[in-house]
C-alpha cells in the first residue's frame, strides 16, 4: 500500500467566525502541518470565509444546507491522502495531525480512526467527567446500531481512498442527519474503524448549553440511524457483518465486508 505523503483537514464552518480563528490559529502550530486546510462555509452570513483566507485555508462555498452536505463537499474537494475532520470551535493539541498521522502509518489496514475530546469551557469541575460521559454515553448507543465503533465527528480521520469508496452513498442530501454517524455506517462495512488514545481534542461545552438544541441533537441521532433501515436495521447489519467476518477468518475475503474478495 502506498504511504501517506500529503495530509489535508476539513472543517466545515456556518457563521462562526471567531472560533475559527482560534482553531486555525492551533493548526498553524502543529508539530506536523497540515498539507492544506479546507474550510467549507456553509453559506455563513459572517466573516468566516475572510477568517479562513487570512489564515492561509483554502476556503469551499457549500450552499446546500447542513453539514453533512459541507462535510462531503470538504472530503470532496481535498486532496491529501489522509482527510482530518475537525470542527470549527475545536482546539487541536499540537501533535494532533503528528499522532493521527503515525497512527495510520503503524496500522496500514484501518480505514478511518477516531479519537476523544475534552471540553475547554464551562466549569472546570465539570469539564473532565461531563466529556467521559458524553463519549462512552454516545459510543454505548451506538455501537449495537452500527455493530463497531463510531467515528466522533470533532476528531476523526480517514483514508481519500475510503472516502472515494464510500462518499458517494453517504446521506449528504439530508441536514438532519448526524454526518459523522452515517459515515460510521458506510465506513464500518467496508473498512476498520479503530479509536486511538492521545488524540484528545479541546471541544466546546455549547452542545449542552440549550436544552432544546441538546434535545434536537437527540433527534437527529435517532433519525441518523433509522434512515438507514431496513438494510442496516441491528439484527441484519449484525447477521451481515458476522457473516463477512467469519468469511474472512476462512480465508475467503479481506477483512472487511464490501472489500474486493481475495484471489
């Protein structure tokens, strides 16, 4: 397999002008910079686009609303072996890009990983058990939907060549649904997804903030996974997947379903 040589970020970005600045300003210090940054501007009424051409990012207008539609349109139009997605009010550590790098490179067989976050406002007090919380509560609902590990949608990572297998089956039509959850979807049947400690990204507490956004948030996660019955629905997925695996373990096909059989 042909190595990593370039890396891109994507961040998709609606009216959110100042914390872009502030996560393009932490990825302009990392250890490993970024071949390019594209910010996708979701049709923002601010400055967002101006911010991301001051910093240096190569800035993508996505018209279509909602940010699966800005998601696939960054994943799209970038051009680095390796796509980082990050949000706008995200604050990377320095070795970010350094540590998802290696990481892929160590494991040449995983498709996409994903890592843990910590929030960087609110009560401190708070701060750590609230973002522990958060992670295992949406990782324990959604692994029985998805059969494997879900991508996390402020800190994940994947290969161009799985985006190019799987972008064009991915919902970007449908605002409502959670973009990175349906990518878990299409991903996990055809790649690894694999979660890597010391990739812990700084995220905002506003997700929690207003109930009724919170609550919004648990709506679309529902319709996340249900638009993709009955095909996906636990049981079958589940019966498919076991199937690929056991088959695979025989010697019979790669790894992953939906990989070209072995020869």
């Amino acid at each position: 397999m042909r190595g990593i040589r370039s890396v891109s970020v994507v961040i998709p970005a609606k009216d959110d002008a100042v914390a872009l600045a502030g996560c393009l300003t932490a990825l302009a210090s990392q250890s490993r910079p970024a071949d390019e940054v594209v910010v996708v501007d979701n049709g923002s009424s601010d400055d967002t686009a101006r911010v991301a051409v001051r910093a240096g990012a190569r800035v993508v207008r996505c018209d279509r609303d909602g940010i699966p539609a800005a998601s696939a349109a960054g994943y799209d139009a970038a051009s680095g072996d390796l796509l980082l997605r990050l949000d706008a009010d995200c604050r990377p550590s320095p070795e970010w890009i350094e540590r998802m790098l290696n990481a892929f490179e160590a494991d040449p067989a995983v498709g996409a990983i994903t890592g843990g976050a910590r929030f960087v406002d609110g009560p401190r007090w708070l701060r750590a058990p609230l973002a522990a919380l958060y992670l295992l509560s949406y990782a324990a609902v959604t692994f029985p939907a998805l059969g494997h590990l879900p991508l996390f949608g402020s800190n994940l990572a994947l290969r161009r060549s799985v985006w190019l297998n799987v972008g064009q089956a991915v919902h970007r039509d449908d605002p409502e649904v959670h973009d990175d959850l349906d990518l878990a979807f299409h991903v996990g049947e055809r790649h690894a997804i694999r979660y890597r400690t010391g990739l812990s990204m700084g995220i905002s507490m506003r997700p929690f903030g207003d109930a009724g956004s919170f609550g919004h948030r648990i709506g679309r996660g529902i319709h996340s996974v249900t638009v993709h019955w009955p095909r996906d629905f636990p049981p079958c997925r589940w019966i498919r997947l076991g199937a690929a695996r056991m088959a695979a373990r025989r010697g019979r096909t790669p790894a992953h379903p939906g990989a070209p059989a072995s020869r």
